[in-house]
C-alpha cells in the first residue's frame, strides 16, 4: 500500500482524497498497489471538511511519519513550500505538487536534490492536460521548435466574451470575478503572470533552460478594447493571451502577452474558460493538447496520475523523462532581439496631415505597413489600426516612443504583436 | 545500445532510421542509452535506399540475430505480421509496431505472449499525437466516459473541402487521389474501416472490450452530399467521420459513422488531413489531442517515442500501462440499443399530401423531428432534410424500411446521426 500525505487540503486536495477514493478500484489496477491518503495538513482544523483522512495543522506530522510515502505539495506560494518540499525530498519522500509559482522559482534546486527519488508536477500546467507527459515521453523523439499556449483559463473567458459578446474590457473582468473564475485583484491572471510561470516549467522541460520571470517578458490583456477586437475580426484574427517558447538556432525565446493569431490555426479556436497548448516537434509537426486548465477534479486528476506513476515505478524517479537540458548550451534570447509582426492602436487628433505624418515615422524607422484602418474615436479623435510586416521589438519599441512624443498623438499608442 | 531490427522499410521504416540518427543527440540522453538500427527487412534489395543498416529479405535475419533487442513491426497486413511478431516477442525481443490491422483482430494475443517484455504501439492511432501515452498515463486517474475521434485524416480532408469548396463527393475523391492521400480503391478509408481498427485499439485500451471489427457499427461517408452539407451549414453543424466509443452502464458501443455534430465542439473545428480525439473521463472531463494522423517522420516520432520508453525501461514492460480489462466485465453494446439524434434526407416526388405523409409516419414509429428543410431536387422531386430528437437505432432503421418502400420514395432515405 503507498500512502500519501496531502499538504494544503483545500479544493484541489479535496478531489485528490476522492479521486483516489471514487477510483479505487481502477487506480489499483493501473498502481499495481493500493494507494491510499492518510493524512492532511489544514490551517484551520475546526473546519468540517467531510474526508476520513486524519487531518493536523502541523507539517512536521506529515514530514516525520515514517509511513508516509509520497507528499503532496498543495499549500501554495514560494518559499514556504519550498522548505517543506526540500525537507520531504530529503527525508526519501516522493512529491507531487501543483504549485506553479514554487517551480517557476526553484524547480532546478528541487531535481538536484530529486536525483533518487520522484518529484512530479503534471497538474503545474495546465491542470488536467497530459503536457508534461506528452512532452516528456509522447514527443521524446523530437527537438521541441515551439511551445505556443493558452495557458490561463480567465484570460482565455475574457478574450473570448469580449469578441463574442462586444463587451467592454472592465465589464467582462466584473463578470469573471463573480463567475470566480477571476480573484477581486485580478492583477496574477489579467497581467500575464500565471501563464508566465506555467511558461518557463514547460521551457525548463523543452529546453532545460533555467529563466525566472523577473527575466521574459510579460505583458496582459488589459490594454485589448473593442477596437482591437474589430480589427482582428475584420483581418481575420482572434485576440489571445499566449505564451510563446521558440528556439531559434541556440537561443529560445519566452514571452506572454495578448496576440493577435489567424483564425484558421487551431489555438486560436480554444474559447472560453479552456486551456490549449500546441507543441511543434522537427519531426511529429504540430500537435495540440486541449482540455480544463483549472478546477478542484480536473488538476486533481493530474495529481493522482503523478501519485501512480510513482506507484509503478517504486518511488524512485518514474522513467519518463528527460529531467537534465538536452538541447546543449541553449540562452535566452534578449527580448528586444524578438521578431514579430505587430498590430498598433494609435489614437490621434483628427487633423489634415496625421496620417501622412504617421505613415513617414514608420518609414523612417524603417518598419513596413501591412493593413491600416481609421476609425473615428470621438468627436475631435481618431484610432488608427495598423498592422506591420515583420519588425524587430527594439525597433517598434522605439518607434512607439518617437510615436507617442507626438503633439497630436493623445497617449501611448497600443501594440499587440501578431504571431 | 539498444539494437533495433526493423520488418518493413518503407516510408515509415525510413523515417525511424533517420530520426534516430538526426536526433541521437537528444534520444541518448532520454533513453540513457544509444539506440541504433541495426538491420532492416525489405522485399526487394535491389532498390536503393540511402540508408546506412544492413538490409536483408529474410524476416530470420532479424528474428534470429541475438543481438537485436527491439523488433519494429513496419510490414502491414495481418497474418504473416501476426505470426513474425509472435515469434519476435517469445525470442524475447521487444516489439513496436505500427500496425493497427494487427492490433484490431489480434492484440489480446500478443498482450498475453507480451507477458514480460515490451509490446509497445503508439503509431497505430492518430500517428503522432501521443493518444495512447495520454490513455495509458495522463489520463490514468480516471474512467474513462467517452472517446470520440476523427482517425482518419483522409475523410476529414474529404469532408472539409466539401464544405468548404462546396465541390461534390467524387470530385473531391478524385483529388483525394490525385494528392496521395487516398489509394486507388479508396473502401478501407471512406468506408469507416481504417478508423475502426484505431477505434477499436483505443477501445481496448480504456475498456479492455475484446472486440472485432465485424462486431461493430462501421459506415463511411460515401453518401454525404451538398445537400446534407447545406443542411448542416443551416443548422450549425459539422460533417466529419468520427470513432466513437461511449460507456454505459455495464455497455460499451463502439461505432464509426459520418456524424453531424455541433460547430462550437473543438472536435468540429479539425479541418483537412489532420486528426483529433477527445477523451471524457470522470474526474478530468474532456480532453482533446490533435496532429498529424498520418506521414512517414510524424508516424515514426511515435515509433521511436516507444523505442525510447523500452530502452527507459530495459526491455521489460515499460510501467505505463493499463492492459488488463479494468472497467469490470464491459459488454459491447448491440447496434439496434443505440440511441442517438438522426439527420435523414429523403428524396420524395413533388406532389401533393408528401410532407404530410412523411410526418405520418414519423409521427407513428414515435420519432420526433427537430427540424424539417424542403428543397427541390429535380424538376418533380425534392429533398426532405429532417433532423430528429433522440430515438433508437432500431426505430429509425425499421422506420427507414418503411419509406423506402413508399411510391413516391425515389430512393433509400440517407441517414446520418448526429453527436
């Protein structure tokens, strides 16, 4: 019998003690042993929680009782669960976590110490998705070329209701709180953030590349309006929250930000609260894996695969993976070095001349226009809707400065880049 | 090293042997060990194939050569396959195949030859989107509620330009053809039983259910139209053969058919060649997995993602599997129990009192039509297009008897059902 310890016994932990309860029978079969949870770790023991697991509010209960086979790492946050989890690797206890944030930070520091013991995390990304292991074992044959993904389920609502429905940005955020799919400071999701961190485990299992999020650039969707929704209708885009891994001979780069992407490419038909992430493999070509990437059962249920995994394979690392960089010396490629192509919302005074004004700065600066749209945007204002051929960041960056000094300019022009 | 023996150097075969070396760098360091191709099986010799192996006629080369560790089945077809592979894993060699005919009528055996040593065959469903991985591991917390798949990527090459181009069945055929994607005598692709060998491997890995593809429901989509396509546009629909495999209760139905199913469905949104299969299980929900179903180098990622897991795991079984039946003693559900929604076309002569007739009948086999579009067909016939709410396979088979053998019946009415 494997016995497990559950750290943080709240939504998620709660579908794993049932997962493992309601599936019993199946989960034996595929374990090859009965797998069982004995105990959890609670912040308030006077909750009535329904489980027949003996709960305490001590982590040492679980970290010292020899019985114990695999912890469970559901607490959340950074450095806390890192002390714990280091202490439950160290004592010869396999882990599984689903804590996206603890190995956005320290995942290389927690598999030196993992070398001879398992330390799973499927349920990090994209909940109850198989990407971890479609990675790692399903693709193993290939050089991994890109990882492009939908990777955060609020954002993913938002963009879509928004091109659905015409709303505004702050009325659909108002709807995503209290649907709960958004927390009262939404700043994690909208802001790019959470899809950051799922971002660079995915990157560090491609890649092996060891990049934190102080060092990729990140960017929400919180500047997107329904003008930019109205452009991408009308050249056929939808507007999504990605984030973007690309190998490019010996560098990779990783980015999220709002995107515009052609409506015929698979990613961008993911809507609503779905997640979504296409591998591109040298050899395989595009797959893509789709499914909930939230939800007490659904990251639950990547939990639990972890937990049988490590059943099958006696604790020690489950031979899935490639767990050291395997594409040699790989770098970050600087963020001003990326190359995209860019769509900019310019809102400017309607006067004779802006256009003409605006078409030379972009010549000047040597960045070629593909498609451009005026809109009226008030009474005495316009938005000018502009989408580029392929341009370096630094470039458009710069032109957007020089853009934005302009004295009939009215603030900082929009950028949404275009994969 | 791991030494590799391949039965069937074609397209495939080819493949394998360029990936493991293109990629040596990358599959050493996952498999912990060098995998080469030894020696390769072809029936002609004389044609020259680039490659660096040893190439023979004679099947014992491999199978008596001690030094080779895993056997790739390339060769198609079922007997002679059946009988080598057989005799491969009791020389204790592992076997990978591709082989999805094999694996239809013939899996259990070697499942229960395959005892102690790696029988591995990934490539057989959806070519290199790692489905069975996803199954087997991924999704292993979970029973599994439903799979629903487009396996075959030439029917949905088919289908999309038919409704996309609004061309007609055999124009599109003849393409088909034309761009390889079809064979001269297109039957075992367009008549269902190409996704049906798939759907029926897939079956029993989620089920354990034994069955052959004689047992099952298996139509193709050879009666689609633009009729029926502009029915489905109308209404919100899709056209696309799908292998269906659905648990109820203590019943599995197994079936392939063209379906119309509902445009919002990620399943609906895969166009041209390339293949999908969603996957519902309890706890997760739906899952969906999409890529190539089909090509040398993306059908030989997933070969060689076997040869890597049997080299992780020292030719034994690698410990990713369920392959005992472990939902319980699962029945195959009859045809004629199936309940479904119906889409029928009926070709009536243009006369007076037909509608009502048609509805009659509807009315007395106690079918209940959803929708019902009129459109002239010829100068004195039209097109009855009538979608039903859910009724019985058997009620709408016994009902069809009946109009086809009304006089002002031009034709056998078609059926589609619709997910």
């Amino acid at each position: 019998m494997l016995k497990v310890g559950i750290i943080g016994v709240g939504t998620v932990g709660t579908s794993v003690v049932n997962i493992l309860k309601d599936n019993a029978d199946i989960i034996s079969a595929r374990a090859g042993i009965d797998i069982v949870v004995k105990s959890g770790v609670v912040k308030n023991l006077s909750k009535e929680r329904g489980l027949d697991i003996t709960l305490t509010d001590n982590v040492d209960d679980i970290l010292n009782d020899d019985e114990i086979d695999v912890v469970v790492e559901l607490m959340g946050g950074v450095e806390d669960a890192f002390e714990i989890v280091k202490k439950a690797l160290r004592s010869g206890k396999a882990v599984v976590t689903a804590n996206k944030a603890l190995l956005a930070y320290h995942r290389y520091e927690l598999e030196e110490i993992a070398q001879d013991i398992a330390f799973e995390y499927e349920a990090s990304v994209a909940g109850g998705i198989p990407i971890i292991n479609a990675l790692r074992d399903g693709l193993s044959a290939n050089h991994i070329q890109s990882i492009m993904g939908i990777m955060n389920g609020t954002c993913n609502y938002m963009m879509t209701k928004m091109a659905n429905d015409g709303v505004a940005y702050d009325a659909i955020l108002k709807e995503a709180q209290e649907l709960g799919y958004a927390e009262a400071d939404p700043t994690f999701d909208v802001g790019g953030f959470d899809a950051a961190h799922k971002l660079l485990i995915l990157a560090s299992i491609a890649y092996g590349i060891d990049a934190k999020p102080e060092d990729i650039l990140i960017e929400g969707i919180d500047k997107v309006t329904q003008d930019d929704i109205s452009f991408a209708k009308e050249f056929g885009y939808a507007i999504k929250l990605l984030g973007i891994a690309k190998k490019d001979a010996d560098e990779v780069e990783l980015r999220v930000h709002a995107c515009l992407i052609k409506k015929d490419q698979m990613i961008a038909k993911i809507d609503g609260v779905m997640n979504g992430i296409s591998v591109v493999g040298d050899k395989v070509g595009e797959t893509l894996y789709y499914g909930p990437g939230a939800g007490g059962d659904a990251t639950a249920s990547a939990v639990v695969a972890n937990i049988i995994d490590i059943a099958r394979s006696g604790k020690s690392r489950p031979m899935l993976g490639f767990d050291k960089p395997m594409e040699g010396e790989l770098k970050l490629k600087p963020i001003d070095e990326i190359s995209s192509k860019y769509y900019l919302r310019i809102n400017v005074s309607d006067r004779t001349g802006v256009l003409a004004k605006i078409s030379k700065i972009f010549e000047d600066n040597n960045i070629s226009i593909e498609t451009m749209l005026q809109r009226p945007a008030s009474q005495e204002s316009a938005n000018l809707l502009i989408s580029t051929h392929t341009a370096l960041e630094k470039d458009i960056q710069n032109m957007i400065k020089k853009i934005a000094a302009l004295d009939f300019v009215n603030s900082t022009p929009v950028m949404i880049r275009i994969v």
